[in-house]
C-alpha cells in the first residue's frame, strides 16, 4: 500500500471519529437543554395568555383577582352540575376552562383557603348566636327577633368578610403571570337590588352567558353594609368592561334596606337600572327559612316565628297575627320596599322579573331582562334545559367544559312541611300587599 493508501484510511477513519463526536456532541446539548427547560429557567417559548375563539367578536383577558372575584357563591357553592365543597379543585378547573384562560392557576392552597373563609363566614353566622343566647347546652328556643340579630350581626362585622379581604386582599401577587390592562373600571349601569331567595343567582348566571355583560359574582354589600370604605373601594371590586359592555352588581338586600336608595341615587353616574327579581312572598319565606334551618338545625319551627304568641294581644278573630317584624316575612312586603325605593328614582327605572317565570320559561323571561338592559337578544332557548331531580333550569354544558353548569346543591333546598293553616293565615296576610304592589308595578304576578 502506497502513501495515497495511508492518507485515504488516515482520513475515512478521521470523518468516522467525528462523525461520533458530532453526534454525542449533539446529544449532550440537547439533554442539557431539556434539563434546563424542566428547571423552569428557559422562557424562550411565547405563552398564548387568551385562547381566540373566531366564532366570537368579543375577546377579552381577565385580571385573575376578577376571575375568583365574579365565581363567589352564596353559602359557598358552585355553579356546575353536582357541584359542592368537597369537589373545590375540580370546579376550579372547570372556571378557568370555562373562562378560556391559559395562563398558570393560582395554587391551590390559596383558593381553598379564600373558600374555607367564605363557607365558615356563612356557616357561622346564626349557629354563633344560637350558642350564645341558649344559655349552655341546649337552652330556650330563638325567637324571631334574636333569629334576626344573628343575621345582622353576621352581616354587620361579627362573621362578614371584606369582598377584597377574602380573597386575600390587594392587587395580585406579582408572581401571577396574567396582567389586564384592557378597559376600566367603571360603576355599575346595573344593579340586581332583590330579593333574597328570589332568584337573584340564577339570573345573574343566566346573565353571564351575555358577552356584553361583565358582573362582580361576590355580593359587595356596599350600600347596606361598607358604604364607609369609599366609592374608589368600590369601583376597584367592578370587572373591566370595554365599550359597549356594561357593569353589573348584586346584592338582595339592598331592596329592603332602608337607607340604600338614597346611597345608590347619590352615585354618579347613577345606575341607569334596577332589577328586582320577585317571588311568591309565603314561598320565598319557606325558602328563607330553610336556607337558616339547614345552617342551624335547632332553629325554632317555622310557626313559631311567623306567628306571634297566640296568649299575647297581638291576636285578631281568625287566631295569631303574623309576625311582620321576622325578616323571612318583612322581606315579602314588597310593596313597602318599593315605596322607599321610588322616592329616589322613577319606576321607569326599574324591572320586575318573576321568579317563578325564571324556572318555568327561563329564556322568556331572560329576553325581558336583554331587551330592559339594551342588549342584543343572545341569551335563548338553546342555552337551558330544564333538571328534573334539582326542579329548576340548568344551563347546557359550554363549549370546552366537561359538565352542564347548574346552581350548586345549597340551591333548590326542599320545603319543611309547614301545616296548612299557617300557610293560608300568611297568604291572608300578604294578600293586600301583594295587590297594592301589582298596581304599583302594572303587573300581575299571581299569586293569589
């Protein structure tokens, strides 16, 4: 073999070696490169923050503190099919697949915690009281009046907790990676003023199917109960909207609270409407009462409270007159609540949405609400179908959810059986209030 025999072997077996070292060389870089993306230290692929649905014009990022803010629920539930407490983390998931957001979850830590201080504030709040006014195991029964101190001292500082404060307070952690920075904060154009259990939630649910309808889903209780924090307090609670959407709030017992229509009229820009969401009176009681009973079972019966003691003078020729100073009945005079009400604002002002409507033709009644609001007609038919085992509508499974989205278990509570001659002593009683509000109102709701 000549020289040119050398050189040629000296070469081949010189590519071949390097052919190796490339490939192992290859190799290396790219086990170092996974190992240094699963540290969490590279960043060099761009994050999708809102996922773009093109069947849609309206395509909006969320701050996260309004994500939890507009999913807080009354007495701790949920709005998705069997949902409760015990299921947090899989509802969580279903509102940020629900809500389209990409970005990184807060921890769960953090939102079972801000959960656990909402169920303990409403899950305390008449149990506290009983345990103090029944003298050491077990003691004299409440009294209606006492039934009603403990919701107002829940209400008024002893177990209510700050809208913000529950939910940790302050603006987001800088180590949450979603930012909004997209439209303002603005007041509220509406506010659902009432009534409790008269079908305030499903509707602001219901609601929430508009893409022009941006709501607050914590009650802030503002005008009734932190009006002293300011009104920048309150606008910092509101969503951002955009240009031709509107802002929306809810709480039931600015209906009924004597000083709110005149703090909501001093607002300016003044709500341009007001929702009323109404019920039978005598079943909007029994449905109060339930809610009260289910958090304290020793709880005295339902006629106790409604009806005043039959030995005292507060009797009439047909047997005990009703208690009106109970809330559960209080709160039904409905008519004596609106008077308050018109005093500040006109009754062009306002919208009367049947709460029996709202179960039986939910998308009837749902067209009311859009064309009273200025809204396009979105919200119909297709959105419900009716549950037969919870007794109410439900809202179809959305697209890229997993379930239908219904009211939690806290809502649809059944009825204690209630004889029936204090049931037909309340309609007797509610009767004369219930006409005067028709006429009031220029509707008639029927129930008598």
């Amino acid at each position: 073999m000549g020289c040119s025999g050398v050189l040629f072997h000296s070469l081949l077996f010189f590519f071949q070696q390097s052919r190796v070292v490339s490939v192992l060389c290859t190799m290396l870089l790219v086990v170092t490169y996974c190992l240094y993306c699963l540290t969490g230290l590279c960043d060099s692929a761009p994050r999708t923050l809102i996922y773009v649905n093109n069947n849609h014009h309206h395509h909006h990022q969320h701050q996260l503190d309004d994500i939890i803010a507009t999913r807080d629920y009354d007495d701790g539930s949920v709005p998705v099919e069997d949902g409760g407490r015990n299921d947090n983390n899989n509802n969580r998931r279903v509102l940020f697949d629900e809500l389209l957001v990409r970005a990184p979850p807060p921890s769960p830590s953090r939102l079972l915690q801000a959960a656990h201080r909402k169920w303990n504030q409403t899950d305390a709040i008449v149990t506290h009281t009983a345990g103090d006014s029944g003298g050491g195991g077990g003691g004299g029964a409440l009294s209606s009046t006492q039934v009603d101190d403990a919701a107002a001292r829940g209400g008024a500082g002893h177990h209510t907790v700050d809208p913000q404060q529950q939910w940790g307070g302050g603006p987001p952690s800088s180590s949450m990676p979603v930012a909004n920075t997209f439209g303002t904060k603005k007041f509220p154009q509406a506010i659902i003023i009432g009534v409790k259990k008269g079908g305030t939630r499903a509707l602001l649910e219901f609601l929430r199917i508009h893409p022009d309808v941006r709501a607050v889903g914590a009650e802030p209780h503002f005008f009734d109960r932190f009006y002293d924090k300011g009104l920048e307090w309150y606008r910092s609670l509101m969503p951002r909207t955009l240009e031709g959407q509107i802002t929306m709030e809810k709480t039931p017992s600015y209906f009924v609270t004597k000083e709110t229509p005149q703090r909501v009229g001093a607002l300016h820009p003044r709500p341009a409407k007001l929702i009323v969401v109404v019920r039978d009176p005598v079943t909007r009681a029994l449905s109060d009462y339930a809610q009260t009973l289910s958090k304290n079972p020793g709880l005295p019966s339902f006629q106790s409270l409604a009806l005043k003691n039959s030995s005292s003078s507060a009797t009439d020729d047909d047997g005990p007159a009703v208690d009106a100073a109970w809330s559960a009945v209080r709160i039904g005079l409905y008519a004596k609540h609106l008077e308050n009400w018109l005093r500040h604002f006109p009754l062009s002002r306002f919208l009367f949405v049947s709460g029996e409507r709202l179960v039986t033709d939910p998308a009837g009644e749902m067209g009311r609400v859009q064309d009273f609001l200025g809204l396009k007609r979105v919200v119909s038919d297709k959105h419900f179908y009716f549950n037969r085992t919870k007794g109410f509508p439900c809202l179809k499974k959305p697209e890229g959810s997993s379930r239908p989205r219904c009211l939690g278990k806290s809502k649809g509570r059944p009825h204690p059986r209630i004889p029936r001659h204090v049931l037909q002593r309340l309609r007797d009683f509610y009767r004369p209030h219930n006409l005067r509000f028709y006429q009031m109102t220029g509707h008639d709701f029927g129930w008598d």
